[in-house]
C-alpha cells in the first residue's frame, strides 16, 4: 500500500489534512487437484484527518489523530477449474483513531511511533458477482466496530513512520 498524507497547520500543536492511498495485490493459492485460484485487488482509500499534539519536551510530542476515510475495493477472483469466477466491490466508510509518539530528527523530519487504528468504526456494503448463472448475487451491508488489540496480540500493531515537515 502506498500512502501519502498532507497537511496544514492550524494551531501551534494542530494540523488537519488529507490522507490517501492506493495498493494493488495479487495472490494465488495453490490446493489439492491442481486446483489454483488467483485473486487481484485493488484498494483506493480517501478522507480528511485532524491530529493534535502534546509536547513533552527534547523533541518528543505525543499526538492523537482523528480519520475520517472513505475506500473502495475491487477484487476479481479466477478459479481455474471450477466456473465461480467472481467480481467483488467493496465501498466503505470509517471513522478511526490513532495515537503515537513522534520524535523531532530534524526541523524538518519527524520518525513515529503509533498503533494504526486503535479504534475503528465502520460501515460498509459489500456486492459480489459471479460468473456462473447458477449462483446468486451476494449484497452484504454491515456495521462493525474493531480495536488495534483485537487480533490475540498484547502488543497490536505498532507502525513507524516518517513525517516531512515543510
């Protein structure tokens, strides 16, 4: 995946912005009777954000950030012996946030230290094609709400990053 995120300061220790990404993958899976699915994906991910910092002296600011992001996702899916070859859509509204801690390398670079997501609520409507007549359209809709601790993992999932300061 493949981000970028701009911003403007509002205040001394607030900035909003614009975060945006887009990550193509591909998979193949191999299984028992020379059966090998294929998967491409693409997701496209949009949406405005706020963060607020706390100085804690030396360089070091703690901060809290609020997104807000809308995405979209779409996967073909090609079995090569069995004819359910799929299209799937996947459009998708969040609100998230996420703290860290950032440390002041330079004037103008920050390194992060965060837990993405920490709380996460989303609603999303999800529609899968088939390309055998005999099975139906799938149309899902749905509401969830996910923590950055809820894969059985104390830690969660930390993420790095560097910030340009301009």
């Amino acid at each position: 995946m493949i981000g970028i995120s701009l911003g403007t300061a509002i205040k001394e220790n607030a900035v909003v912005g614009l975060n945006m990404s887009y990550g193509p993958s591909k998979y193949t899976s191999h299984y028992p009777l020379n059966e090998i699915t294929t998967e491409k994906s693409t997701v496209f991910e949009i949406g405005p954000y706020y963060r607020k910092y706390k100085t804690l002296g030396k360089g070091f600011h703690l901060f809290g950030q609020v997104d807000f992001t809308y995405s979209r996702q779409t996967a073909e899916t090609d079995f090569k012996i069995a004819p359910t070859d799929s299209k799937r859509t996947s459009n998708a509204g969040a609100v998230s946030v996420t703290p860290g801690l950032a440390y002041r390398l330079f004037k103008i670079l920050h390194v992060e230290l965060f837990i993405p997501n920490i709380l996460r609520m989303r609603h999303y409507v999800n529609k899968t094609e088939y390309q055998d007549p005999a099975v139906q359209e799938l149309k899902e809709k749905g509401f969830d709400v996910r923590g950055a601790f809820t894969n059985g993992n104390s830690l969660g999932l930390v993420g790095i990053g560097f910030r340009f300061i301009l």
